[in-house]
C-alpha cells in the first residue's frame, strides 16, 4: 500500500483560462486523472490532496471557498485526506501574510499527511506539476 499524496491546480484540476475558481463547479479533472485515481485505489492504495492556497492570503478567495475547492477534488478523485495552506509571504490579508512551513515548496503538508496516514516514508509519492511542488517532495524525502 502507498501513498499518493496529489497537487489540486494544473494536476488535479484545471479552470477556465484567466478564470480564478471561486466554487467547486468552476473546476474540472484534468483528462485521465479519474481513471488513474481509481486505478490506485482499487489496488489498494490511499489519495491525499496538498495544495497552496495563496489566494486566501492575497484576498482572491476566502479560506471556506479554498477549503471548498480543496475538499472537492478529493471527493472527485476519492482522497481520503486533504491538507492545504493558506498563508503567502507577500499576501495582502496580515492574517494569512506569512512564510509558513505549510506552504510548498516547504514539506508541511506532506509531513503532516504522513502523519495523519501513518504510511511509511518509503510508500510515499508526490504528484505535481510545479518546481515547488517538485522541492516539497525532495524536501520530504519522497
């Protein structure tokens, strides 16, 4: 068994050019990501979102619609957990304005999920797009 812990935007999800998703209905799988999502729990593996949710801490989203977001792309690919951050070091919301060990490419969310599963390190795999989310994983050692 292995965990397969998922980036949400441009891996998950993809919205419509130039649009920021504000509800669940504005974003879409990306092609093939159900089926493969299915293939890895029908084998007996377990699904985890982590995803950076800077909008919040730029004013664009609240933390309930990033949370929404969030929480739906795990439904739509059947992950068991989610993690996501909300803080930005150059937001503009001072709540949520912060370098945070959350946010990728700090290993945060991954060390948390390996937390929350209890999966051991070694059955652990990173899914992104992103250098940063690239960095979160090697930073993680997964």
């Amino acid at each position: 068994m292995s965990l397969y812990i998922l980036d949400k935007d441009g891996t998950i999800v993809f919205a419509p050019p130039g649009k920021i998703p504000r509800k669940p209905e504005e974003q879409t799988l990306m092609p093939g990501v159900a089926e493969t999502c299915a293939s890895l729990i029908e084998a007996g593996d377990i699904l985890a979102v982590a995803s950076n949710q800077g909008g919040v801490a730029m004013g664009y989203l609240t933390l309930e619609e990033a949370e929404a977001l969030v929480r739906d792309a795990a439904q739509k690919i059947g992950a068991a957990f989610y993690e996501f951050c909300p803080y930005h070091p150059q937001g503009t919301i001072p709540e949520f304005t912060k370098d945070a060990i959350c946010r990728k490419p700090s290993p945060g969310m991954i060390v948390e999920l390996q937390r929350r599963t209890g999966v051991a390190w070694r059955d652990i795999v990173f899914v992104g797009n992103s250098p940063e989310d690239w960095q979160a994983a090697l930073a993680a050692g997964v």
